[in-house]
C-alpha cells in the first residue's frame, strides 16, 4: 500500500456547469451514467478551464443516498447549456491526496479522516445542514483518460481551524 501524502492547501471560490445527481447508493449505476454524460457533453463548455479534468462534487445529505455533482471550472462568461445547471464552490481550506491506482477507495478515505483527526483542522460544515457520512463533502479531480475501473484522481475535503 503506498504511502500518502497530505497537504493543506487554500483554493478560491470559483464556478462550475455540469449535471446534478441525487439518490439512493442503491442506483448508483444511474450516477456513472450521468458522469460519462457529462464528460462526452463537456465540448459544450467553451470556456472550461481545464476540459481534461472533471470534477465529482459529493454531498452527504440524504439519509442512504447523497448529492453528486459532475461539473467543469468554467469562466463567469459561460452560458449554461440545456440540461445543465450551474454550481459555485467557495473559497476554502482543504486537505489535498492523491489516492493512487491499486489502492482501496475507502480505505484513503479512511486515512483522509484520520488525518484530519489527528491535526489541528476539523471539517468544514455547514451548521444548518444534517449530514450521513463520516467525510460529508467530498471534492475529486478526474483525469478525462482515466482508468474507470482503477481510477487515480485527485481528493480535496474543506477544512477550517479546529
């Protein structure tokens, strides 16, 4: 198993367009589906900053299920497209990993929590919001030629001062 390696980092606020999913774990296979929509949709964000990276924004916010957004970091300029919606990310603190091919998912996760209990940082929450998951917002960074069944990517969860 290798070694991770964690880093705090400051991002600032910016925008997105992409697809929104909301649902039960159990119809996750209609989430992957919306993803590799968006990913074949994203030559109708003219403006997309990085076409080659799309960005899983998971909210745990249903009680069994979660919030998912498929999304590109555009420019204010973009128009958004049919089907669409747009989704603005604020400025944060976060710890940044690379969860790296071969390796367990849940298993970074868990090395992301226990991180961030061991250090001088708790998660960022919103105090009005009931979450359902130990690590309730989770924001990933895909590769457009990525392995979708060995995937390496990019994990950023908001942070503040404890």
């Amino acid at each position: 198993m290798e070694k991770l390696n964690f880093d705090i980092i400051e991002l600032k606020a910016y925008r997105t367009i992409g697809m929104k999913w909301e649902g039960a774990w159990k119809e996750i296979t209609e989430l992957k589906d919306m993803i590799k929509k968006m990913s074949e949709r994203v030559s109708e964000l003219e403006t997309a900053v990085n076409p080659e990276h799309q960005l899983g924004l998971s909210y745990h916010t249903k009680n069994g299920g979660f919030v998912h957004y498929s999304v590109y970091e555009v420019a204010e300029s973009q128009k958004i497209p049919e089907g669409m919606i747009e989704f603005r990310v604020p400025e944060s603190l976060y710890v940044h990993v690379s969860h790296p091919q071969n390796q367990s998912i849940g298993q970074t996760y868990h090395d992301i929590f226990d991180f961030i209990d061991h250090s001088e940082y708790k998660l960022k929450l919103d105090p009005d919001t009931k979450y359902y998951d130990p690590l309730p917002i989770k924001h990933e960074v895909y590769s457009s030629g990525r392995d979708l069944n060995n995937p390496y990517f990019e994990i950023f969860i908001p942070i503040e001062k404890a």
